[in-house]
C-alpha cells in the first residue's frame, strides 16, 4: 500500500550500457506511476544518452558527476567505450574516487526536494556510505537473476571451487540445488574462480556485496513468476530482501498505459515520449515478414570481447546453416571478411554495425530466434517477448543467466563449443547445428512454445494495479514510506 503522496527517486547506475539501460527502463517504471520524480546520475559523457532515453519526461532531471580522470583512456566513461575489457577492473574501481561529486550532488538534491529513496548499482558500494550520511535508504540493483545471485552466494560461502587440483571444467555440486547439475570454474570470472580469491580486485567486490547486504533492498530485473524458488531461497538466506519489480524493459514509454489515471498526485496527465526514427534493419525485417521468413538475431550485448576468428567463424556457421539472420556487430568485433561474406549470404542476412534498438528488433513479428550472449538485460528482454535463446555466454555471469534459460527455465538451446568447455570456441559445423536447431527444429519448437508462455506471464506480472512486479513494486513503497514515519 503506497501512503505517500509524491517521492523523489535517485538512480545511479555502474558506468556500461548494461547497468545504464535497464535502469532507464526502471526509470519509467516509476514515473509510469505519475506520483515519483526521478534524478538520474551519470557522468557527463553518458548525460547525451540518458537524457534522450528519459525523453524528456517533465518529471525527470540528470546530473553529471565528472568520471576520475587519468586511470584510463581519456574520454571513455562508459565500460564498452574501453578499448580492452583487461581495463574493466581498473575501471570499475576507479568509480569509488566519485564520492565526494556524488554526496555534494546528493546533498544538494536532497537539500531542493528531499531523496525518498537511492537506487543504484551493487558496483557503487560505496553508495551506501552516502545515503547513510543523509539518512536516505539505499536500494541495490545487481543486474542479476536471484538463480545467479543464489549460485554466486553458495559457492562463495561454501568455498566450492578452493582447491588447486580443481580443473576448470570439473563438476562442482551444489549441495542447496541438487538438480542443477553441472556447474564448473568455467562459470565464474576471476577472481572469484580462483582457487583462492584475493587481492585488491577481490576485496573491492567483497566491500559491495557487504554494503549491498547492508542496504535497504536489492531489486531485481525479473518477476517473481520467473524464479520463484530462488527469489524464496534468497530472501530466507540472503540480504537485503530481493523485490522483482520487472522486467524493466515493458516498461519503456511504448508501455506506457496513459489512459490510466490510478495514482496520479502531482505528476503529468500525458508523456509523450520521443517518436523513434526506425533503423534500415527495420524495413528488411518488415520485407522478410512479408515474404514470411523467420530471422535469428545475433547480438552479443556491449561489451564482450569476441575474438577475430570466432567472429569468422560465426560467419561461415550463419552461412552454412540457411537461416535468414540480423547480426548486430560492435566495433571492436571487426574482423569479418565483410565483402565475401555479403556476397555468400546476399539477401539472406544482414549485418548492421550501428547502434540498434535491441527491443524493437526483437519484438518484430519476423524474429524468431536469438542468439544471445545472455547477459540479463538481453535475457529479459527476449523472454518478455517470447522469444526463444540460443545461449552462447560470454563472460561475467553469463554462463548462469544461459543455464537458468537452458536447464531451468527452458525457453532456450545452448551452442556446442568443440570440447564441451564452457568458454571453447565454437566451430562452423556445431554453431550452424544449432542454429538450425531452435529455428527449424523439434526442441526449437518446444523451446519457442515455453518461451511464449513465459513472455505471457511477464506480461501479466507487470501489468497496472494487479500484476505481482506492479504489486512488489507498491509495498516496496510502502515499506519505504514506514521506515521513513517510524
Ligand atoms: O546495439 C545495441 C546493443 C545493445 N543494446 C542494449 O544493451 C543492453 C545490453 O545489456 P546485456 O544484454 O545485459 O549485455 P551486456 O552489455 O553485456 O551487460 C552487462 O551487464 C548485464 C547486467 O548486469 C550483465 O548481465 C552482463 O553479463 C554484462 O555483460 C540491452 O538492453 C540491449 O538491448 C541495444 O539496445 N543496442
């Protein structure tokens, strides 16, 4: 039950595209509300950015906090701006030399039209010691699934991968979960995969999961349906409580219900946001929906690093397989003999190497398929429209999110690298099998069908006034509210 009239929300996202969008989407899921006004920090070279995704929304502001100069390129305040992800360590820790920016800017905001509630990203640990000192409550985004958040934590606090005669590829039970099966070393990043963790790199991550257990709540980027034993599991043996508040991104304004009037105070009667100008991609997925073909999406998020000849090989496999396909390439994933690979796949598919919006590909009717590194936003994002996965991680906590969708929730197939590994390289012949597999297949079809069902039912969780993420989204509040009266 919400029992105050108007809050003033501030979110601050980790610098990488990843954590910015799904928090813009959480943006507009709280002034879809009408009675929230949002703050949202980044930094002056993201402010473009966030700015034109707030879309001007008249109960929205951002303020840029400069980015600590001289620990990497300059100009590069965002992680898939670096020019290597060997820097991300040094990135990410930099960002703690923000925080006297950030509480002058946090005092400020505070001071005009006091803070109801911080949300911001489990990387900016030092957040909390912010918030504290004006007694805001802070609230975490991790930007992971409570099933990853839930593996990380028991093999952490049960040390199962210590041990140096563990390989990398040698099975690790886990004794809460017996079903999942197989999880390896392969499936962490150090330093948390080494056999025994240390250094500076480590202690910086272990100081934020201890402000995040510190924190007032941790909301999570799904719904409840999604993963209801593990949202439980953690919220009887983890910190802070875990709300699932999404998927954040059927909030984007599109979603915007503006015939409801339910909880409007002081906000807008009508947003409207920017109209989009939609991509040349858009046009040739509306020709293949016309000529009834079914497109595979290939996109790896923004910021893996792909070397050059797997992206060649991802290439030839596309090209063997005979599926129609959109692949969006970045930058740094160059090295494709672009001319003779045109001419192979001629109309069949396309390759665009411009910024997308990712949502509006995979919600055209024509998309029938992703292959997906499956970082979370991704993930959701290709969930909440039924949308079947080919799960290729990459890193990060990529290799979770992909057995959540292959082995848990199973609206997904996984490609086969050549030795079984979860970070072997990916031949023509096992990529172009399964692509063909979740396109044309029979577990492509079962997989599409489950896909579906789920996207249903995040349609429903967020629904206004009834769905579960619109009604944890409202005791959230008023857990808030009642914190701030006692
Ligand atoms: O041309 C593009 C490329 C990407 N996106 C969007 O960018 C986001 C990418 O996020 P995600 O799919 O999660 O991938 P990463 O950028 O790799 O995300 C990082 O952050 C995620 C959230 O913490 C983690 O789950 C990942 O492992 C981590 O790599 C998504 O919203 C995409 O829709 C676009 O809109 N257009």
């Amino acid at each position: 039950m919400e029992t105050k009239q108007y809050y003033h929300a501030v979110l601050f996202p980790f610098m990488a595209k990843g954590h910015i969008i799904p928090l813009l989407h959480f943006a507009h899921l709280l002034l879809r509300r009408r009675s929230i006004h949002v703050t949202f920090v980044t930094t002056p070279a993201t402010r473009s950015f966030v700015a034109d995704h707030l879309g001007g929304h008249p109960s929205s502001d951002v303020v840029a906090i400069p980015f600590p100069q001289g620990i990497v390129p300059p100009g590069v305040e965002s992680s898939d701006k670096l020019p290597s992800m060997s820097l991300f360590p040094r990135f990410v820790m930099s960002t703690k030399l923000m925080l006297p920016d950030f509480e002058r800017a946090l005092g400020t905001l505070h001071g005009t039209r006091p803070v109801d509630f911080l949300v911001s990203d489990g990387f900016l640990g030092w957040t909390l010691e912010s918030a504290n000192k004006f007694g805001i409550p802070r609230l975490v985004f991790y930007g992971m699934s409570c099933y990853a958040s839930c593996i990380c934590k028991t093999v952490g606090d049960g040390n199962l991968l210590a041990g140096a005669d563990l390989a990398d590829d040698d099975p690790v039970t886990l004794p809460e979960f017996p079903w999942i099966q197989v999880v390896t070393r392969n499936d962490f990043e150090p330093p948390f995969s080494d056999p025994e963790p240390k250094g500076p790199y480590f202690d910086f991550h272990v100081s934020c999961f201890v402000s995040s257990a510190n924190s007032f709540g941790l909301i999570v980027n799904g719904c409840y349906e999604l993963e209801p034993f593990f949202v439980d599991h953690w919220n009887r043996h983890a910190l802070p409580k875990a709300w699932c508040v999404g998927p954040f991104c059927l909030a984007e304004p599109d979603n915007i219900n503006r015939s409801s009037s339910s909880n409007v105070t002081n906000g807008p009667t009508v947003f409207q946001p920017n109209n989009k100008v939609p991509g040349w991609w858009i046009e040739w997925l509306d020709r293949k929906l016309e000529q009834g073909v079914p497109i595979l999406y290939v996109a790896f998020g923004s910021q893996a690093e792909i070397s050059s000849n797997q992206v060649k090989e991802i290439g030839r496999g596309l090209e063997d397989s005979g599926v129609s396909f959109l692949w969006v390439i970045k930058n740094r994933d160059s090295e494709l003999e672009e001319d003779r690979f045109e001419d192979q796949v001629k109309d069949r598919g396309i390759v665009v190497r411009e910024w997308v919006d990712q949502r509006e590909i995979l919600t055209h009717p024509s998309v029938q398929g992703f292959l997906s590194h499956c970082g979370l936003n991704s993930t959701m994002e290709a969930i909440s429209v039924g949308v079947p996965i080919l799960a290729w991680p990459m890193m990060a906590e990529q290799p979770l999110n992909a057995r959540m969708v292959v082995e848990e929730i199973k609206v997904g197939l996984r490609v086969e690298t050549f030795d079984g590994s979860v970070r072997g390289f990916v031949t023509r012949d096992g990529l172009a099998k399964m692509v063909k597999e979740l396109m044309e297949g029979e577990r492509g079809k079962k997989v599409r069908k489950r896909a579906k069902e789920y996207g249903e039912m995040a349609e429903k969780a967020m629904e206004e006034g009834t769905g579960s993420s619109w009604r944890n989204l409202n005791s959230l509040m008023g857990e808030i509210c009642k914190r701030k009266e006692a």
